[in-house]
C-alpha cells in the first residue's frame, strides 16, 4: 500500500487485508506433466490408533488391515491402508469411506484393552505426486533420501516438507501421497507447484 | 571485432560462433566458450577494474576463481543485474553487457586515483588511527565517505525476478573437481558401481587437462584422454556430472552444498528454469580433488594491468586461443614459469626473457626453454615495472651474493609470474580437517580428517599429472570401499608430462627500491602490500588472525586464494620465525561468493513461511476481514463497515456481543485429545486443577506450570468420556504443551495408559457469543438439549448440525452467554455459514481477535503471553483458585512451595482506571509510585493490556504491579515521553463481576 | 545438519529432531520431599562436560519419540543412541 493510501484510508490497527489461498482452486489450476504431476486426494476417513501390545492385533482384524510392525512401512488391503507413524502409532486409511462405522469397529474389537483411538479425518488433506521426477520434485523440500534403495514402494514416514511437517508415503516407484495439515496445505501444495517447474 | 589478440587455431572455443558483448559499453566480439576475461584478452583488453583502496588500474590477474581484480557487474537489467562476478567465471553469450566497478567517471580516468597518490597517509588500520575524533564524525561524515570512495561493485536498485531452487540430494561418493585426480577417483568409484556425484565449477570437466598443450594420457592426448574418460562416465548410469556446480561449503556429517549455475551462461533463459540451484549433498564419502592455486609472487608494481599469474596466461592461450600479450616477461621461482613459457611461445608470443629467482634452474621445463632459444636469466627478481593503464616494460635486477647487481628494463605488454602452487585446502579446512605445513612445497597441505573425506591430487600437493592420477583412482577406490564396501578393479595411468618440481617462492621477493615507496601487492582485492603487513608486525601484531584484520589481507570475497601463503611468508620473515609456528587463518564458507537468492530459494514472499489458514478464513476474507499475524496462522482481527476504521469495528463487535450475538472464529485454538485408562491421572498431574472428579460432559478451565511453578498455558478442557479429555491450548501454545506432554508421558510416566493426540486441525471451532446465542444454535442442532437446565454453563455435548458430528461448549470468554461449536474442519465453512443465516434475525455480527481480547479484558480473563510473561505463578495473575491444594503433586507444585513464589511483593494482576477516562494506556507502559522520583526511578510494573470499553464508556487496562492486590484504591502513575498519566488501581474485573450474564 | 540415528526409524536429518537437554535425569518421585537446594540442583544445574555427553532427543517430525543420544559435544558426532529407559552405555572410546 502506498503512504497516500495509508494516510487517507481507515486505521488498520495492527492488521491487513488477506484474501487467502484456495486449496480447491489451486488443484483446479494445476497441469498435469509428463515428469511429476499433482492431485489431490478425496476426503477420506482417518484414525489414529495407539495401545499396548494386546490391542494391536484385534484393531487390525476390525479394520481389515494389520497393523505394520515393522518402522516406517505401511500394509494395504483394497483401498484401505495402515501406516507405521511410531512404535505405539498408527493411522488407519479408508479413503471415501465416513469414520463413524469404523471408529464403533474398533472401539467394539479393543474395549477393555488399553488403547487410544482418535478420528482425525478432517485434520489433513492429502496429494498424489506422481512421475518420474516425483522424487526430484519432493527433494526441493524434503531431506531423505528418496532413491528406491532408501525409501522403498510401502514405506511411510513423518517427516517435513520446507517449514510444514508432513506424513510421507511411497505407493508405486513413481507415486507419492503427500499427507499434510490442512492449515498448511496450500503452501505445501504451492511449493510443490514451483518446484515442478522446470522438473 | 574478433580479437587482434586471437590465435591462428586452436583452444576449446568454437570459431564457428561469434558472440557480440558489451564492456563499460564498448562493443566487442569473442567466441563461444569464452569467458568475458579471455574474450577480452583477446581483444587486448586487461584494464578491468580499480583497485578498492587506491583505485589503481587493474587488470586480469588469474583464469578461475581467485581472480582478485577483475571483478565486474553483469545484468540485462536491474532486476537482472549481479555485482562483483568474477570475469574469469562469466560465460560470454550473445548479448552480454557487463562494466567495470568502483571508477568514476571511468575505467581509464578515475578520480578516485588520488587516494594512491596519497596512500602514505593510508597505511594498514588507517582508520583505526586516522578518524578517531570527533565520535559523532564516524557515522555522519567518515564512515559515508570511506564507504563511497573504498567498495567494489554497486548493489541492484530492483528486487531480483530470477527464480532458486534448492534440493536435497544423496549419494555414496561425491567427487568435487574434476582435474586429474578427479576424474580418476569418478572412474574408480563408478567402476566399483556405487552412487558417483562429480562436480566441477566450471563450464566444462577437466581442470588442468582444459589447458594442456603436450601432455597425454594411456598414448592418447589429453584432452583425447579427457573426452574418453567423459564419455565412459556419462555412459554409467550410476555417476552424475554436474559442471558449471561449485561446492561451497562442507558442513558437518558430510554434508556438500553446491551452487550449480542453471541459466547464467544463456542469453534467453527458459523461464521455466531457475537461475541458481543450491544443492544439498549428503555424501557417505568425499573426495576433495580441488586442485592448487598458482602462488604470484610479490613484487614491486606487481598490480599493474598486464602482470598475471603464469599459468593462467598459459590457460588463455592453449584453453581460450587469447593470448595474454605480444610480448612477455617470465618471472618465475619454479619450473611451472617455463611450461607458460613454451606454450605462450609455441601460441605466438614473443618471449623476452625468463627471470628466474633460483640459482640454478636445472629442471626438465628449464632445459627446454634454453633449447628453444628463449633467454633465461637466474638469480634475477623483477624489481618494477612501468606504463600506466598497461604494463610496458619490467626492470630485472641481478641478484648477487650479498648485493643487488646490475638493473635492466625490459619492454613488454604482458609479465607472467609463478611463485609455485598452493594446494586448494578450504573445503578440507572448512570440515574441520588438520592441515600439516609441507617444508618441501613451503605450503599446507591436509592432515588429519574429522570428518569422511580425503583428498587427491594437486589439492594435497600432487601436482605431477601422473602422480594425481594414480592418487584421484587409489581415493576414488578407497571412497566407494568405504561406503559400500565396493571394489575398483585395478587400473594404471600412462601419463607423460614435463615434471613441474617442488620449487616455488613464499612471501616478497628481494628488491633495491626505497622500501618506503614501493608498493608490491600480497592481497590485490584488498589493495595490502607486503609494507602494510611488515608495518604490522612492527606496531607489534603476531598473530596472524589479528594481522589479518589489522591489514585485511586474506579478507572478503577473495578468502586468501591469492594472498595468504605470501602474506604468511612476510610475517614469516619479520618475526623471524618458521611459518608453521604462525598458524593459518580459517577458511569460511563459501568458497566463491553466493548469491542470497540460493539461500533464499522459493521461500520469498508469500511462500516465505506457512500462512495457515481456517476452514473460514475465505468467508471472512469475502466479508472484507482485516487479519493479523497470530504465530504462522492468519486470524480476523476485526470486520469493518464501510469506512470504518479499527477502533469503530471494534466498538460495534463489542455492543453486538454484549447486547444480542456475534460469531467468532476459534478454530486456531490447539486442542489436544488425551484418550486411555490412565487419562484422568495424567491430567491430575499436568495442570494444577483437580480432574478425578469432574463428571464426563462437564468443562473446566485448566492451568498448566512448567516445572519451575510458572503459568505455561491454560485451556477449557471437556470430559468427553471417563477415558476422554478434550483439551485446548492457546493457539501459539499448542505444539509446545504437546510437545510438554508427551515428555513426562514418555520419560517419565510410560507406565501410565494414555496417548495424545493432536486434534488442532480437525475442529472448526465456531464460538456463539451473547445473550441471544441460544436463540441462533436452538434450531440448527440435533440431539443437544441447550437449555440452560439440560446444558448448564461448561458443559459439553455430543450431537449433530446440518446431520454433521459436533461436540458443543456452553463456555464463554466473553462474559456473555455463549456456545463453541466444534465440527470437523472440512465442514467448517458449510456448518458456519448456516450459523451466520440462522443468526440473521437476530442481529448476528462477525467479530475479530481485537474484539475477543477486548470482551475478555473487560472480563478480567487473562490471555496466558501477554498478562504472563514465563514468571508469573498462578496466584499472581488471580489464578489461585484453579490450584488444587489437595492434590500430592502435579508439574510446578514442588516449585510453588518455595518461600519467593508467595512473596507479598510479588507482582499481581489488578486492573487501572485513568483518572481521565478516555485516555488510554499504551501496553508496555512502566507503572511507578511517584514519577518525580530520583532517577532510576522504581518501577512496580507495567500494563499488560489496554482499550477503549464501549460498555463502560472508558478506558480499561490490566496491569501486574507489585503487591497489587494491596494497592487497589491507590492512585500510580504511568509516566510516558510527553506526560504523566495518573490511574487508580482497581479489581481486574470491570465488568459483571458476579458472573450473572453467563445464565441469561 | 547433523544425522542422528533415531532408534525407531534409523539414521535422519537433524531437521526432523529436537534437542531435549540432558539424559538421565529423573523427576524425583516426590518433589515435595526435596528441599530447596535439592529442588533447585533437580531443575536447574546440568553437568555440560566438554566431551561425551548423554542427551535426550525427540525425532519430533518422525515418530515422536523420545530417546537419548551420547554425543561428543568437542566433535558433534555421535557416539550411540538408545531408547528412553536403557541404562546410559558404558562409552570410553572416542567418537568418529
């Protein structure tokens, strides 16, 4: 704003226009590329999971899924997924589906052993990368090691994209899910924008 | 124009391609391939540049990256425009416009030059001793003019539209140079198949083998050996080669960053691809093959335009087809001298005479030099040179045994020097590497390694080509060995090569001039002769870290490269004592200068940092919100109205709570959900309050204590189930009370059986505040009861809206009725809109953060950061209530028994009334008892919070003052620039002290 | 930026960490026994050896444990990490 404007307009206080960013439209503006393309993901249901030993497998038989124990992979089981976040955490994936039925299943499976189930399906978004430079484009904001030696097809992580945590997993050797709070999807999502650039 | 001073063939240029520049706007032509330094040698250009403290001419002095002079800004434009690039790095393309700096009016008459003609009064540390007095002088009148007249290139006037990226990278042995050494550690670590990074800083791999003349490899030329070895390692797939990429810096557990230049040589850059790239390797092994830096010798007049280092002389005619001049003088203290010799003579260049500072030059180089008929004269040093803009002639001085002898002056348009080579050390130092002094080589070469690298070649003091290759393939081996446990097959190298020696020259080099008027240069960027550093050593500087910021040698952009084995020697010399016992100083980061852009990458503006947003910002930024700031999150700071400005807006938001309803977005709040057996316990001993008894479906204000007894963040916490906690946090909070959290649960209690889980994101929070709230909620909710019978102030309940789950909160920090509605954020928007129609006809208003804090100061509800400051106690800031005395323990109780936690002059919370209303405080304001005090007057407090309240008509402030709850009553005062304000000290509470509006 | 060997997930960088101060140093199980001196000694006074150094760390952005670390505080390389709970080990051999 110039000064002119500042003299003449109203007292802002401490405080600016903002008009935000749109997530919806973002993805709506998006190419797709031969090298790395960018989708974002419907809505789907997710719950955190975490217990002692004894509750571990009977979540997994009522969600479908068992529940990895090896660190950093997840296991699928037709659209539903679950992913290895800590020794004591999982989250449990059902795209497309709503998280009343299956929070009930779980809670039914586990009463009486001690655990934590929380639904947080509305707290992230996710985003498909995909392509050959997929990993290239990732890399510009994200310190692993990408290679498939490193980060192989079934392996999941939190981890940080520039200055947004985000969950990271690899579907296929050319595909990510990119999972991320939704506050900071659209500078996750813009960023991986600009480094599709030129990819 | 082509260049007079082209050769007839031959070099890495392409003839077939003419590229047109500009230089200080005179247009040129040079070729394809060159750099801006050699297309202007080739057109017979050395002035390049004025010398930073005496703005004497100066010309090209190297062909790489220790060019200390000529140093130029180039750019299309001012958004495109970069000072200070070294023209021996600049690619030439079509089109090009590049100037000299730090002349005025120009390059050939630069006024600026009389600071030579008075640089007696501008010894080392001049203005240490020159501008002392008066103070105030420093920054209104010295520093400015030193500033203007001493300085290099000019700053751009627009912000850089060139786009940067960075990116991660991995491999198991980066190789950085790609000379001899190099590119036979890439063979060995490629054939042995693990992940090869090779990097090189220039346009094309090869190092040294760019510029060689007769040298061959395996019975092949060298540049035929180069071209074969390039294309095996571009052939494997497991190697990646990245010229025109300089590695920069070594950071700790082998981390490489590399600034690779993506654009910068294209005349018309695609669009889609960034300037610059910062790449930052992880590497599990490092081969250092840097090479060595020819050492110049220091001499008097040695900066004239037209005196360079031999080998880059050599390079310009054998790389570039440019050479350096008609005629030349060879000054030299080694055989390398003579290898530029023979190839500027085989180029075309006279060669008037070779004078040698040995006794006996007897090497393979010098041999050949005689048999070609050039003139070498032993035990004879360059005293002076002479010309003005250019060199035109050299004196060359006999040395005898004990004196000088005979002095000649010798025409000539170019004077090569050599004082040997110095082993490129910096990355190996910047990794915190041990350099040991070579006595034979008179330099430092690498020691002992902290971190996982070794270095190879030139850059360890291997200069003979055979003996770098043999060495580059035995580290590159060793690397993939030790990162893979990989194995090169074996493989020898047939190099032939005239053998260089082992001579070479450090410090100043003997003359008969008046000592007090001789000007021999050891740093040409930082305009210090070998006078300024002796003058140190005589005002009694011995270490060489403080000569060196007592003389600025070795300083700036240049970090030495030229200057710090030289300046070594003096200092050497003049305390008598042996160089290795006068220490190195360090080498920092980066190597070559850096553009900020690279550091910068795409996080510029509005990609800066996270600007997080709710579910609701777009309605509220639709509705014309004015946001702030809150942590990285973007929150409506109020909603104005047409013209209004803040203080109006808030005023309005105000009496639309107080007197019917106003709706207002709490979705920032951190929420945490606390699920497991042992829930309750936990929460018992991670906040003050009691919690075993509060019934599920009630809330409660909770108030969490570090460890040290302070108020760390406070929250509604809902009892969701006897195994569930619904907690929230304030919202710069949130992250640092889960982290808190999960710290004692895993550290300290794992035995307990709860887990936590950050819900922050998943609820919209949509707060319904005043006396008509119920009224708007009422028909939008299924299966919540919110009468205030069924659903009692704090309280939660589970149901639905619009058919969406919700969890409700009769809870208010407004001080009116009022409800929270949490739904899941993706329904945010939708189930807020519906509120925002239901409360149509009753008047609903939107309202912002300034509201909130206003609504609630009335109130007396403190916000945990602003009436707390990290020592406030509970009971400081009124909060004694929520501490549950009966409980054994709880984080912070241990720490609220010592005596100075209930001291009665600890500060408290109270609230002031200006004496006259409509003042109000600033917050921050000191709050003293009597203002005509002696200085320092004592201070009691301060004010915390301060507004205007519409209810009241007045002005209100929160403040903690020292014994303040036994003040109240009392009149203090709040002294400001202009005035004293006078207040009376009241309760917190300004409005609806008993609370009664909650159950309207 | 270092690499820090997370029990749990293996070797990441430093980026994903938090530093958690020093290890091995228990809440007394009640406070309100200690006097103040011995309080004060609990809260604030930590052994910052020149050498190796027992630390807790949190791979924050990764599985949000926390776990302990000797590392070399004149070098910065580590020496081991290990999970939260296992007795400090028993390190005399310099770090590389």
């Amino acid at each position: 704003m110039s000064e002119a404007a500042r003299v003449s307009g109203p007292d802002l206080g401490h405080g600016h226009p903002y008009p935000g960013v749109s997530l919806a439209a973002l993805a709506e503006g998006s190419k797709p590329s031969a090298s790395a393309s960018l989708k974002l993901l419907p809505a789907t249901a997710r719950l955190v999971f975490r217990g002692r030993e004894a509750a571990i497998g009977p979540a997994g038989e009522a969600f479908g899924v068992a529940l990895p124990r090896e660190a950093c992979r997840f296991n699928t089981n037709g659209t539903r997924s679950v992913l290895w976040l800590g020794p004591d955490e999982w989250i449990l994936l059902a795209p497309g589906e709503g998280p009343a039925p299956l929070f009930a299943a779980i809670e039914t499976a586990t009463a009486g052993l001690p655990h934590a189930l929380v639904d947080v399906s509305s707290r992230s978004v996710a985003f498909d990368l995909s392509g050959p430079k997929a990993g290239f484009v990732l890399n510009q904001g994200n310190p692993l090691d990408l290679s498939l030696d490193a980060f192989p097809v079934g392996m999941c992580t939190r981890t940080v994209f520039a200055k947004s945590e985000i969950v990271l997993r690899r579907t296929a050797p050319d595909s990510f899910v990119v999972d991320v709070w939704r506050s900071f999807a659209p500078y996750v999502w813009q960023l991986l924008e600009e480094a599709r650039r030129g990819a | 124009m082509t260049g007079a001073f082209r050769t007839a063939s031959g070099g890495r240029i392409d003839r077939s391609k003419p590229v047109a520049f500009t230089f200080d706007g005179q247009h040129l032509s040079g070729f394809s391939g060159d750099t801006l330094a050699s297309a202007l040698i080739a057109n017979g250009i050395h002035l390049t540049g004025r010398s930073f403290k005496y703005h004497r001419p100066r010309g090209i002095l190297s062909a790489g990256t220790d060019e200390p002079n000529a140093l130029v800004g180039v750019g299309r434009d001012e958004a495109h425009y970069a000072p200070n690039l070294r023209a021996t790095q600049v690619e030439l393309y079509e089109g090009l416009k590049a100037e000299s700096q730090n002349r005025w009016p120009s390059l050939k008459f630069d006024a600026g030059a009389v600071n030579d003609l008075a640089s007696p009064l501008l010894p080392s540390g001049f203005y240490y001793k020159t501008f002392m007095w008066p103070a105030k002088a420093w920054t209104k009148f010295y520093e400015p003019k030193i500033r203007a007249m001493a300085g290099l290139g000019r700053a751009p006037e627009a912000p850089d539209a060139d786009r940067y990226s960075q990116h991660y990278a991995h491999c198991d042995v980066l190789v950085v140079g790609s000379g001899p050494a190099g590119l036979a550690a890439a063979l060995a670590a490629a054939a042995s198949g693990v992940k090869v990074m090779l990097v090189d800083e220039q346009p094309e791999m090869g190092g040294s083998l760019l510029a060689s003349r007769d040298a061959s490899i395996d019975g092949k030329p060298a540049q035929q050996w180069l071209a074969d070895a390039l294309a095996e390692l571009s052939a494997a797939d497991n190697v990646t080669l990245m010229t025109r990429t300089t590695a920069f810096g070594y950071f700790p557990h082998n981390m490489i960053a590399l600034a690779e230049r993506v654009t910068e040589h294209v005349a018309v850059p695609d669009p889609e691809l960034p300037r610059e790239r910062l790449w930052q390797v992880r590497a599990k092994e490092v081969v250092l093959a840097t090479g060595a830096l020819e050492r110049p010798l220091v001499f008097p007049d040695n900066d004239r335009p037209g005196v360079m280092l031999a080998d880059s002389g050599r390079t310009y005619a054998n790389r570039y087809g440019a050479k350096p001049g008609k005629r030349a003088v060879i000054f030299t203290a080694c055989d390398a001298g003579y290898r530029s010799a023979l190839d500027l003579a085989a180029a075309g260049v006279e060669i008037a005479a070779i004078a040698d500072l040995r006794r006996n030059p007897a090497g393979e180089l010098p041999a050949k030099a005689l048999a070609a008929g050039i003139e070498v004269r032993p035990s004879t040093a360059v005293t002076g040179t002479s010309g003005r803009l250019r060199v035109s002639g050299a004196a060359l001085t006999k040395m005898g045994e004990y004196d000088f002898g005979a002095t000649q002056q010798i025409a000539c348009d170019v004077l090569l020097m050599s004082g040997g080579f110095t082993p490129s050390v910096h990355l190996f130092s910047q990794s915190r590497g041990k350099l040991a002094f070579d006595p034979v080589l008179n330099c430092y070469v690498p020691g002992t390694s902290v971190e996982r690298e070794r270095s190879a070649g030139a850059s360890r003091g291997l200069f003979e080509l055979g003996a770098a290759l043999e060495d580059g393939y035995a580290k590159g081996a060793d690397a993939a060995k030790a990162a893979k446990g990989a194995k090169a097959p074996a493989r020898a190298f047939a190099a032939q090569a005239p053998r260089l020696g082992t001579d070479g020259h450090i410090g100043a080099t003997p003359h008969n001039r008046n000592p007090a008027f001789a000007k021999a240069f050891v740093d040409w960027q930082n305009d210090v002769t070998a006078k300024d550093i002796k003058l140190a050593t005589r005002e009694g500087f011995r270490s060489i870290e403080h000569i060196k910021r007592y003389t600025t040698t070795g300083m700036a952009t240049d970090q030495g490269k030229t200057s710090n084995m030289n300046a070594l020697g003096i200092v050497s010399d003049a305390l008598k004592t042996p160089v290795p016992q006068i220490g190195l100083t360090t080498f920092r980061p980066p190597f070559t200068p850096t553009t900020f852009g690279i550091f910068a990458g795409a996080a510029r503006g509005e990609l800066f940092d996270p600007a997080r947003q709710t579910a609701i910002h777009g309605w509220a930024a639709e509705q014309g919100a004015i946001f702030e700031d809150v942590g990285n999150w973007k929150r409506a700071l109020y909603f104005p109205r047409g013209n209004e400005g803040m203080h109006e807006a808030v005023a309005r938001e105000c009496r639309a709570v107080r007197s019917a309803v106003g709706i207002f977005d709490a979705s920032t709040l951190g929420k945490i959900e606390i699920v497991g057996p042992d829930a309750a316990e936990f929460m018992n001993r991670m906040y003050t309050n009691a919690w075993a008894k509060l019934e599920p479906g009630r809330l409660r204000y909770g108030v969490m204590l570090r460890e040290d007894g302070f108020v760390m963040d406070d929250g509604v916490v809902g009892r969701m189930a006897p195994d569930r906690f619904h907690v929230t946090t304030t919202t710069g909070g949130a992250p640092r009370v889960l982290a808190h959290m999960e710290d004692y649960l895993q550290t300290e209690w794992p035995d307990l059986d709860v887990w936590l889980t950050s819900t922050t994101e998943q609820w919209s929070v949509i707060a319904v505040q005043g006396p008509l709230a119920r009224q708007v909620l009422r028909p939008l909710l299924e299966g919540i009861d919110l009468s205030k019978e069924a659903m009692p102030h704090m309280s939660v309940r589970e149901g639905t809206i619009l058919g969406i789950p919700t969890r409700v909160f009769s809870v208010s920090f407004t001080g009116e009725l009022g409800f929270e509605v949490n739904v899941p954020s993706e329904h945010g928007r939708k189930v807020w809109e519906a509120i925002y129609a239901s409360g149509q006809k009753f008047g609903i208003t939107p309202y912002g953060t300034e509201t909130m804090h206003v609504l609630r100061a009335e109130k007396g509800y403190i916000i945990v950061g602003q009436e707390t400051d990290g020592t406030a106690t509970p009971d400081d800031v009124n909060l004694g209530w929520a501490v549950g005395k009966a409980k054994k323990d709880f984080v912070g109780k241990r720490a609220l028994a010592r005596a100075s936690m209930s001291a009665p002059d600890r500060k408290q919370l109270v609230g002031l009334f200006t004496v006259e209303p409509q003042t109000v405080l600033e917050e921050g304001a000191q709050v003293v008892a009597d203002p005509k005090a002696p200085v320092p007057v004592p201070m009691l407090g301060h004010v915390t919070s301060s507004y205007h309240s519409s209810v009241l008509g007045r002005s209100i402030a929160l403040a903690v003052i020292k014994g303040g709850r036994g003040r109240i009553g009392q009149k203090l005062f709040v002294p400001m620039p202009d005035r004293v304000i006078e207040v009376e000290v009241t309760e917190p509470v300004f409005y609806d002290p008993k609370g009664e509006r909650f159950d309207v | 930026m270092l690499i820090i060997n997370c029990p749990y997930c293996g070797e990441r960088p430093e980026i994903e960490f938090r530093y958690g101060g020093e290890a091995h140093i228990a809440r007394p199980a009640d406070p309100s026994a200690l006097s103040d001196a011995e309080w004060t000694d609990f809260l604030y006074n930590r052994t910052n050896p020149k050498g190796k150094h027992a630390e807790r760390w949190r791979h924050i952005h990764g599985c949000g444990r926390y776990f302990n670390a000797v590392r070399d505080t004149v070098s910065d390389f580590f020496v081991t990490t290990y999970k939260t709970g296992e007795a400090r080990p028993d390190i005399e051999e310099s770090a590389r």
